[in-house]
C-alpha cells in the first residue's frame, strides 16, 4: 500500500498495476503505466504513439503525460462497486485491464517505452 492508500500490484499480473478505492463515489479505479525508454524522448512522439493505440484498440483508452523521467504512457479504469461486486469479477477486471494495456506495450515497434519484454 502506498503513501495515498493505493494498492501496487507488481506480480501475477501482466503489468504492474495501481489499484485505487473512491469511497465517497463508490468507485474502483485501475492505473497502469509506462515511461520512456528516454528522457530526451519528444513527447509529440508519445501523443502519435498514443493516437495510434486509441485508434486500434477501442477497449482501453491511452494517456500521456509528462514527468520528470521523461513522457509516460498511461491508462485508467473505472469500475463502479455501487451495486456490490464479487471478488471473483474484481479480479477478471483487473487482469482484463492489464491484458488491454499490455496489448498497447506490445504495438511499441519504435521501443519508445520503458518495459521488460514480454
């Protein structure tokens, strides 16, 4: 668990993954991120990249940002738990959720991101 609550995943999924409770919204949100394999990388080259990954797969949407380790790649999930949610579909969405982003890393053919290969 981190400092702000969240909860870091690092093993039995396929990427390292946040997990962050919104109690006053009812609302579990997955976090998963990549940064550059360089600081000196353009972040116009992440936004192309991340224009090229919401356009091929509509199941997860990509982010950019910058940081202080150069552009990161980065997705959200929004799962509401208003209604209950079994543990047993908590955890399908969460690896749902890495599998989509791992998708993302794997189009990655220019090595702009910082990942293990897979």
């Amino acid at each position: 668990i981190e400092k702000n609550d969240d909860v870091y995943i690092s093993t039995g999924l396929l990427v390292p993954t946040w997990t962050r409770v919104i109690k006053d919204k009812l609302k579990i949100i997955f976090i998963a991120q990549s940064y550059s394999a360089s600081t000196s990388t353009p972040i116009d080259r992440f936004h192309e990249f991340r224009d090229e990954l919401n356009r091929k797969l509509n199941y997860i949407q990509f982010h950019t940002r910058e940081s202080k380790l150069g552009p990161v790649l980065y997705a959200r999930h929004e799962l509401s738990y208003a209604s209950g949610l079994p543990s047993r579909m908590f955890m399908r969405a969460m690896r749902t959720f890495a599998q989509n982003f791992e998708s993302g890393i794997r189009l990655d053919v220019n090595e702009l991101l910082k990942t293990k290969k897979m």
